[in-house]
C-alpha cells in the first residue's frame, strides 16, 4: 500500500511540476516495446504531466550500431535502454547525461540500492551514469527426474566443478540422446557471458585473463566437449537454442539465466531445479555473470528535467519488474512476489542469491574488442587448435594492447 | 534549343539522355558511399565522429594490419571456395532446372514457381532454418543421411571447423538456385523454336542442339546470371549470421563477414573498409570479365 | 510427348520439387510447434499439439496489415525507381558496342560491389545531411533502388539483347521517332525480360532489412520484415512466432509469384517476334 501512494504521489509532483512546462516529446529506443521501459514509458506518458514519450523498437543486434550512427548525426533518442557491457563505450565519451547531481537531489532514486554489478556497469570515473533495467545472470539448471534415474540425489546439484564433472559423465547418455551438460561457447557476446565466470571463479578477470587457474576453466568446458558431455553444436549455438535441448529431455543439465523460466515451466515435462554455478572447490570463490540493460539519457537532449522524470517513475516501478516481466529486480530490498508456481519461485531465489556474486563485464569502452579476444581463445582451444594455456596468454597479450 | 530537343527524341541526345541519368542516380546512391568506405579505410575513424570525412589519416597502416592479421589466410580461403563452390553449384543447379522445366510436361510451370519459395523468405529465416537442419543433434539432414544409411554417426556440420564453411555454403545453394533457375529459364524461352526445328532437320542430337543453339543463344543471359550471382554471393551475410557466426575459432569466416565484424562488432570502421576495397578489387576483375564476355553475345 | 514421359517428369519434378521445398514446409511445422519441440531429438515431422494459437497471437500483437503495407509502398516505389530508370539504360546498353558503353556496363556492376551493412552508414550520414530522414520510406525507397538497380540493368540489357535489330529499323522506316520506336516495339518485345527481373526486384525490395531498419526510425512507417525482427530479443527468441510471421507474410507473396512467373516466362513467349 505505501508503494502505491508514494507512487501516485510522484505522479502528482510530476503533474504539478510540468503543468507550467510547455508539452514535451521525449523518444526512447529500446529492443522492446513490450519490456518494462517499453510499457512504464506508456503509462508515464498516459499520465497528465505533459511529457510524451515515443518509443521506438530496434532489434537487439541493430540497436548500439544505429544508435551510434544516429549520434553521430545529432539524430539520437532522449532515452535509450542499453545491454549493460555496451553502457561505458558511451559513458565515458560523454554521450550520455551525468545524471549524478541529480541522483543525489532526488527524492525517489536510491542510487545506493543497486547491487554493486549493475552499479559498476552505469558508473565510469565515479559517475553516475544511468539507472539500470533489471538484472539477470546465469545458474545451473537440472532435471531431476534423469538425477534419480542415474541414482543421484536431486536435492544435492553439483556444488563444485569435479561434482558437476562427475555428473555430466553419470548423466551423459549417447545411446538415448541426452547430452550430461548443455551450454554456449559461441562466438559472440553470449559465449563471453558464459564463459567470464569459470573465469572469474578461478582468479581471472577479464584484464587478466590468462591467470593461474583460468586454464583449469577452459580445460573444464573442453572436457565437456571432447568427452561428448556437451554437444559439439556448443559452439555455434546460443543459449536459448542450447536450452531448449534441455526443455526437450536431451540434456540432463543446462547453464542459462531467468528469462528461460517462463518457457521450461510451459514446456518442459520432468521435475526441474535450479542451483547456484558450481564453485572450482570446495568455499572457493563464487562468481557469476551480470546480463540485462541499464537506461540512460542522451547529454545532448534537450529536456533533461522531463527525460530524469521519466527516469525516476521508472525507478518508483521497480517492484513490479519481477511480477509482471519475469525480471529480477538490480535494486536491494525489492521483494520477489510468489508467482504462484512453485519451481519457479524456488528458482528465483537460487537466482536472486546468484545476483550477489554477479559481476559487470568490463566497464571498458572497448568491451566488444576485448569479448571478441576471450571468444577466440575458448573457440580455439574448444577446436583443438590451441592448448589452454596458449591461447590465454595470447588473448591476454591481445587484451593488454586494447587497455594500454 | 529545338535540336537538342529534338536529338533528346530522336538521336543520339536519346541514348545518352537514358545512360546519364541512371548512372548519376547510381553515382550518387551507390558511387558516394563506395568512395566513402575507400576514404576511411586510409583513415583512424572514431565510432562517435562517423558522421564526418575529416578522421585522422591512418597512411596505409589498416592495410597492414588486415594483411598480417592471423585470420587473413583462413578469410581469403574461404571466400574464394565459398563465392566459386556457390556460384558454380547455383548455376549448374539453376541450368538443370530451367531445363528440366522448359519440356513442358503437365504442370512444370507451376512446379518451377514454387521454386522460387526460397528467393522469397527471409535471408534470416532461411538462415535459421538451415541452421536447425544441419544441427548435428536434432537435424533433419542427419536424420535423413542416417536413415539412408550414409554416416553412422552424426555430422556436425555447423560446428565442425572442417565443415562450417560448406554447411552455410549448402544453405547459400539453395538460396540463390531459384534465381538463376527464373532468368535462364526465361533466357531458354526467348530462343525462338525454329532453330531447333531447322537442327533438328539437319540431324542434330540434343546434345549438338545445346552446345551449338541454346548456349550462344543465351549468352547474355549466362553472363548476367554468373556476374550477378558471383556480386550476391560477395554479400551474403545473412546466413553467415543465421549459422555459424563464422566460427567455430573463425573457420567459416568470409571477406564481408569479416568487414562487418570489424566495423560493427569491434568498431573498428577503419579495418571493416580496407577489406571493403579488397572486394571492390574483386568485383572490378568480376566485372571487366562480365564487360569482356558482351563482346561475344549474339543478337538477333 | 508421350503420356508416359510426361507422368515420369511430372514425377520428377514433384520429388525434386519436394526436396527443395523441404526448409518452407520446416518453416510451417516449426510455426505451430511447441517452443522446445523445434530441438526435440529424433526430429518431429508432423506436430504432436499443434499450435494454431501462434497465428494468433502474432496477428493479434504484430500488427501485420501495418507492416505489409509499408512493405509493399516500399517495394511498388523501388520496382517503378528501377524500372522507370533502368530501362531505357539497359536499352542502350544493350544496343551499342563501343568504349563508352564498356564503361557504362563496367560502372553499373561494380556500383553493386559493397553488401548493403557496409554502405548504409555512409548513406544514413548523407541521407541527414540533406534532410532526407524527414520522409523515411521515400529516403528509404531511394536507397534500395541504387541497389536494386544495377541488377535490374544487366538483366534487362540480357531481355534487349533478343530482340532482332530489323524489327526497331522497320519502324524507324515507317516514320517513328527513337522513342517512338522504343516504347512501340522494343520494350513490348524484349517484357519477358523485363517483367521478370522487375519481379525480381520487387521481391527484394519487399524484403529489404538492411536500409529499412537504420533509415526507416518510426514502427508505424517500418516493413514485415523488421517487425519480424522484434521476437529476436536477447537471450530469448520466439521462434515459433518469427515462423508464423515468417509464414504469414511468404505464403501470399509466394502464391502471387507462382502465378506471375508462369504468366511471364511462359503466357508472353517470344512468339510475337513471328
């Protein structure tokens, strides 16, 4: 109840304050209309508070070349909700508004709320930069039905990577199709996604990708594909389609994020559940990978007031984000609402655990160089051309010369 | 005044008149541009100040660095076998077809319509289904393949770094076979049928007939159908995109996939246009073949 | 022909037809499939549940008469660009041999060299220069028929090339202008040619995504196919949404073509030159 007055108060301070403004038409792009910032966008603009805003779809892949092109022009939106890797590129050439002023001189935004991924991801040189969307991240996920019928036990998943090894080898079954583990190591952006984790658990990070341990990382995920744990169809893959083998009982195990809960609850026909990324051993480090957009105003817009407005009703949304859009709140302290299906509200709090260790890639405005880099030494290695090791330090070398 | 206008109608101001006018139009939609990519492939070019000319000059250093890169041997490979295996498949496939079709049996002229199914989808949802359809686990074209007896154990097509340059050029085949099929078919039936008759008569086989009427005849049109399918294969992107990304480890990588990567995933426009103009060196020889070709055509 | 060769080669044809046809017919299936079904090992080839719910929903939420319209403006201003252009060009290309008309052919094919990803930044940036993102789908229109145009020349030159030299000079005699004789006699005779290749055209510019997508920035003015685009989100496609799309806007225009083809390649053979 106190959300919905504070909220219907903010829509009045709104109205009240741009009553004596002109009317304003701010654009927004975004890849979907029918995402939170596509749908909150309508109802702000259906409130009487003067400001209208367009919002204009732009496939996912499209939407950071047309929107650099379109800055270039001068013909860039107000608002723009953007994949949070490709956040800094922007940021830090100063294409968009340093909102941190008035971050601290808001009453509704508490920048100090957002996890510290999403937080590290709007951020560059300490300032603020952005609010983010949500957050999303990667788990395991695994069918407990081919658990018991292989004799392990389905409320005690892999905790470490030789359980999970072990396990995809138990699970492993060529004879009636099912794959132990399913994942992506494509070459692109997701492929990055998954792998920065192993990365990461092992000591790496992405400026120091050739760290001791993070060859243990690629010599795990080469396990899985050259003892046939994981189909070699891996590597050009994504992770939706990989998934989908799972939801098709053709895979015992499946490494994805929240947006699959949605279709495996429709689909899928066994007992699902969901456990936190394995750690390399026993209390090692946990890390996962940290997905979704952050929203951003354009400096060069000309009604700032009326673009943070909009910012701000976002904001006063957050707890809506999970209910009604499957998304997890970037915020602490928003509550997950039970959805009413029991797997998923188990999952949504293994998921919600996860975000804690979830970590941004980058900030670096040279993001897609430096994922293009890690691409190639996992694909090289994952095809027999390079050892573990070689390909790090070379990637590593490759990386250094973008940084420096 | 009144000679020009009346050279515009009737002389040469007519045929100079139709040529000028479509090639400004085309200097200036497709020449700009072209010139643009060459300019900045001499260039540093930021990705915030794409909307100047005025970028650092970069000497011949993107040049350099494309030619030493790991990638360049495995690119120039693969383009060369993925354009000639294409165009050439394409165009054998197209030929039989059109053909086959030109007997005129029942129905051929509505089954070669539905030829043209492929032409009409999407590049990306062709791609996508290609993609599903080569999949070594739940792919039809291994199920089929297994059912038939012929591997006895799955293919990866896409994923195979052996393979994944023939699995999109499988994919580009069948994409680009209705167009060639369409304008040959067309070429075929523009030839008139006296002169086979008269072949006929003369006690020319089949096979005589072809070489000695249907290919002289169609001159035109085979040096149309190949230059144009070699420039469309020299841009396929779509598929490339839709099923193996050029991977896996870069080994389906192709000169336009490459240049895209370069601008558009790395932001490095810069690179993505000096591999722009080594193309443009390719179309230019493609061309100068194609102009060479005309001299022979024979028109009625 | 026989009775007997003319049912093995329609035999033929359907088998062959059958297997070329096989990714549509995927395209069908996979649009009333389950959305786990598409990687269900052994393949299914007929749907278990189908899911005529997927139609729709698309028809209900994509707005799919908006698009097709936009889509068939863009391609109707493309084809009559082209054709309006690259006809009387193809002509003399294809009715003169000299250096000058080399070059020509020469520059024509190569204005085709780039894939539209590599040109369309440099035409967006010009196209804001001169104001021409005010009217998107006329910009849009432009920058299409520069690549559609090219294609459409050689193949028309091709159409020209058939058509006998005597039969433009007769009318010349007879007291016809140039133009006269070319809009008369030559186009009438070489239409095969050209109907086909502005159905070509046609075909591609109803297509089109590459331009569309950067130049064309409002929804409501956009083409099907980048309002297919919008079930490719990250991490998450509707798969069977883009087939039924993907369906939905192919199965007209395909049917439209069948009957076309057969109308140009085959109604209007050369006979008239008899």
């Amino acid at each position: 109840m106190s959300r919905f007055i504070a909220t219907s108060a903010l829509a009045l301070t709104i109205g009240a304050s741009a009553a004596m403004a002109q009317d304003v038409t701010l654009t927004l792009w975004t890849e979907s209309a029918t995402a939170p910032e596509g749908i909150f966008a309508q109802e702000f603009s259906e409130m009487d508070n003067g400001i209208t805003i367009d919002v204009r779809e732009i496939r996912f892949d499209d939407l950071v070349t047309d929107t650099l092109r379109a800055f270039a022009t001068g013909t860039n939106p107000d608002l723009i909700a953007i994949d949070n890797p490709d956040h800094a590129a922007f940021a830090s050439r100063g294409a968009f508004l340093d909102i941190t002023d008035m971050v601290a001189g808001s009453d509704v935004i508490e920048i100090d709320r957002v996890f510290p991924g999403p937080r590290s991801s709007l951020s560059w040189d300490d300032r603020i930069f952005g609010i983010p969307r949500a957050s999303n991240t990667i788990a395991l996920y695994y069918n407990k039905d081919m658990f018991r019928a292989a004799g392990l036990d389905p409320d005690n998943p892999p905790s470490t990577w030789d359980e999970l090894l072990a396990a995809a080898r138990t699970l492993n079954d060529p004879a009636n199709n099912v794959y132990g583990i399913a994942f992506s190591a494509r070459a692109s952006e997701e492929g990055t996604f998954q792998f920065l984790p192993w990365a990461q658990m092992a000591g790496g990070t992405f400026d120091n990708i050739n760290a001791e341990g993070v060859a243990d990382a690629l010599e795990l995920w080469n396990t899985f594909l050259s003892e046939g744990l994981a189909s070699p169809d891996t590597l050009t893959r994504g992770q939706w389609d990989s998934t989908g083998t799972f939801n098709g009982g053709n895979a015992a195990m499946a490494i994805s994020g929240p947006w699959e809960l949605g279709r495996m609850a429709s689909d899928a026909d066994f007992d699902w559940g969901v456990t936190l990324l394995p750690v390399r051993a026993e209390g090692g480090e946990r890390a996962s990978a940290l997905g979704d957009f952050n929203l951003a105003i354009f400096a060069n817009t000309d009604h700032p007031d009326a673009a943070f407005a909009y910012l701000e009703y976002f904001w006063s949304q957050a707890h809506r984000i999970w209910p009604e859009f499957t998304r997890m709140p970037a915020i602490e302290g928003v509550e997950l609402a039970p959805t009413g299906d029991a797997r998923i509200d188990a999952a949504a709090a293994v998921f919600a655990e996860q975000l804690r260790y979830a970590r941004n890639r980058g900030p670096h405005p040279e993001w897609p160089r430096i994922s293009q880099r890690i691409q190639g030494a996992f694909q090289s290695v994952l095809t027999g051309q390079e050892e573990p090791q070689a390909a790090l330090d070379r990637a590593a070398e490759e990386i250094d010369e973008i940084l420096n | 005044m009144r000679r020009v206008l009346q050279s515009m109608r009737d002389g040469i101001g007519f045929d100079t008149m139709l040529v000028i006018l479509t090639l400004s139009y085309l200097l200036v939609f497709a020449g700009l541009p072209l010139i643009y990519n060459v300019v900045i492939s001499f260039q540093t070019v930021d990705v915030f100040s794409l909307g100047t000319l005025m970028h650092p000059s970069a000497g011949v250093e993107n040049y350099v660095d494309i030619f030493e890169d790991r990638q360049a041997e495995t690119v120039l490979r693969n383009t060369i076998i993925f354009t000639l295996g294409s165009v050439a498949l394409q165009f054998t496939l197209g030929f039989a077809l059109a053909l086959f079709f030109h007997q005129n049996f029942t129905g051929a002229t509505w089954i070669r319509g539905l030829f043209l199914a492929g032409w009409v989808m999407p590049g990306l949802v062709v791609g996508v289904l290609w993609n599903w359809l080569l999949s070594g686990d739940f792919g039809v074209v291994n199920y089929v393949l297994d059912g038939l007896g012929l591997i006895d154990e799955p293919v990866f097509w896409r994923s195979n770094p052996e393979t994944s340059l023939y699995s999109v050029l499988i994919a580009n085949v069948w994409y680009g076979t209705p167009f060639n099929m369409i304008l040959l078919a067309v070429g075929l039936s523009q030839i008139p049928e006296d002169l086979y008759e008269a072949a006929e008569l003369d006690g020319a086989n089949a096979f005589q007939r072809f070489w000695t009427i249907t290919l002289p005849m169609m001159r035109a049109t085979i040096g149309a159908v190949i230059a144009l399918g070699t420039i469309f294969t020299l841009q396929q992107f779509d598929l490339f995109a839709a099923i193996t990304q050029g991977g896996p480890a870069g080994s389906s990588t192709v000169a336009q996939y490459w240049s895209w990567e370069l601008s558009f995933r790395e932001f490095d426009f810069g690179r993505g246009a000096v591999i722009s103009v080594l193309m443009i060196i390719v179309v230019l020889i493609v061309s100068l073949i194609y102009v060479r070709s005309t001299k022979a055509e024979t028109q009625l | 022909m026989s009775v007997v060769t003319n049912r093995a080669l329609l035999l033929v044809a359907i088998v062959l037809a059958a297997i070329y046809l096989f990714p549509l017919y995927w395209m069908y299936l996979t649009s009333i499939k389950t959305q786990s079904a598409i990687f269900s090992v052994p393949p299914q080839f007929l749907p278990d549940t189908p899911q005529w719910g997927n139609y729709a929903t698309i028809w209900e939420l994509a707005n799919i008469p908006r698009y097709m319209w936009n889509s068939l403006v863009i391609a109707t201003g493309v084809t009559l660009i082209t054709g309006i252009l690259g006809a009387g060009c193809a002509y003399v290309l294809a009715r003169y041999r000299n250096w000058w008309i080399d070059m020509a052919l020469f520059t024509v094919l190569m204005l085709q060299v780039l894939p539209p990803s590599l040109m369309v930044t440099p035409i967006f940036v010009g196209f804001s220069w001169a104001g021409l993102l005010e009217y998107p789908r006329f910009a849009a229109v432009l920058a299409i028929s520069a690549k559609t145009l090219p294609f459409f020349v050689i193949l028309c030159r091709a159409a020209f090339m058939t058509v006998p030299r005597e039969l433009e000079e007769a009318a010349l005699v007879d007291g016809n202008s140039r133009a006269g004789a070319f809009v008369m006699i030559v186009l009438p005779l070489a239409r095969n040619g050209i109907l086909i290749a502005a159905l070509i055209v046609f075909m591609q510019g109803f297509g089109e995504y590459v331009y569309s997508a950067s130049i064309i920035a409002e929804n409501r003015l956009q083409p099907a196919s980048i309002g297919m685009t919008n079930y490719l989100q990250p991490n998450q496609v509707n798969w069977n949404a883009i087939m039924a799309y993907a369906a939905t806007y192919v199965t007209p225009v395909l049917a439209a073509f069948v009957i076309l083809q057969r109308q140009i390649v085959n109604g209007l053979t050369a006979g008239a030159l008899k």
